[in-house]
C-alpha cells in the first residue's frame, strides 16, 4: 500500500535494524512482502502485539516484527512537566537476578559433587543473563525478547536487538515472526537512551 507524500508528511520515527528488516502485507506471516533496506526510515503507524505497521520514507507502507525496530530520539519533554516514566526497570532486574541464584545454584551443584558437568550443561541450556550496572547507568538483557535494554534511572529504553529466537518455554514465535494479535492489541514504545549513541544489533548477550 502506497499513500501520498509530501515534504511535511514524513516524520521517521525508527530506522530499519542495520541488516534490513523483512515485512509483511498484512499482521500474518503467510503474506510476506519485500524486505526493507538497511537503516530505512520509518514512521510507526501502529502496533498490533508484536506486530507493527509502519511507513516507508518512500510512502509505502507494510507490517513487521516491531520488536526489531530501532528507535530515534524524540522530542524533549516540555519544560513545565517531568519526564514521562514509560517503563519500570524493577521486573526486567528482578529477572537477571533470577537468572542468576538459578546459575548460582547450579555451579554449587556442580562443586559439590551433587551433579555431573554433562547434568550440568543440561541444566544450564537455554539460561541467558546479562547485567550491566555503572553509576546510575543501567543495561540489562531481556532473554524473553531477545534484546538489552537501558535505563537512565527515570525509564527503560530498547538499546539493542539479538538474532537468536526466543527461548523454548517461551511459548512465542522466532524473532523473525511476530505473533499476530488484534489490531487493538497495541503496546507502548520505548525510545534509545538519550546519551548511548546509536543502537546496536547484537547475538545474544
């Protein structure tokens, strides 16, 4: 689908991941269409789940897996009112920390002869965790959606995207395939870390 465009009409307000995004005519992944070029702007018209239906610079417009999308910096927040917290850090920590007495537990196993390395790796498989806290700077790796986000103490922002899918108990799609949702399943989206620079696409954690 292809809409009108003028000088005015384009606001991007994402960016294509760095090795181009595959698209979708509509919310299904029976309908692909052709893949968006590298670094393409986009302007988000909407989500539906994991899905996204955004707006080429070229006036076409087409659904992907909004998971993937890069963010742009947006406008400041106006001066008479405090900044919008649009996402809580706390569950994504707690997760690592989770992640982590569960790896704990397992290497004291180990040690103490309570099981054996090939039990171990086993039990190890599929446990992903990445923490990373300096000052009040935070990064943390979400296993679940494949992705590290960053918090400057006020919100959590998407910093950066993995190419691996999801986890085996997750019960979603890969990462290449959103999941299809009502169209009024929407989710709100988070922008990059305003001092980070721009965002990286990265293999795990």
């Amino acid at each position: 689908m292809n809409l009108p465009m003028d000088e005015f009409g384009f606001r991007p307000t994402h960016v294509a991941p760095p090795d181009g995004l595959p698209s979708w005519a509509a919310p299904d992944p029976a309908q692909p269409a052709s893949p968006l070029d590298p670094l393409l702007p986009l302007q988000l018209l909407g989500r539906a789940g994991d899905w996204a239906q955004v707006l080429c610079s070229n006036g076409w417009t087409t659904w992907v897996d909004g998971r993937l999308l890069l963010s742009l910096p947006g406008a400041p927040p106006a001066a008479t009112g405090p900044p919008a917290r649009t996402a809580d850090p706390r569950p994504a920590l707690a997760e690592a920390e989770g992640g982590l007495a569960r790896y704990r537990s397992l290497l004291e196993d180990l040690a103490v002869g309570g099981v054996d390395l090939e039990t171990f790796r086993d039990r190890a498989r599929g446990l992903r965790i990445g923490l990373v806290v300096d000052g009040e700077r935070l990064w943390v790796f979400d296993p679940v959606h494949d992705r590290w986000s960053y918090c400057d103490g006020l919100q959590l922002h998407t910093y950066a995207v993995g190419d691996r899918p999801r986890l085996p108990d997750s019960g979603g799609p890969a990462a290449g395939t959103p999941e299809a949702a009502p169209p009024d399943a929407g989710t709100p989206d988070a922008g990059p870390p305003p001092d980070a620079g721009e965002p990286t696409r990265l293999v795990g954690p």
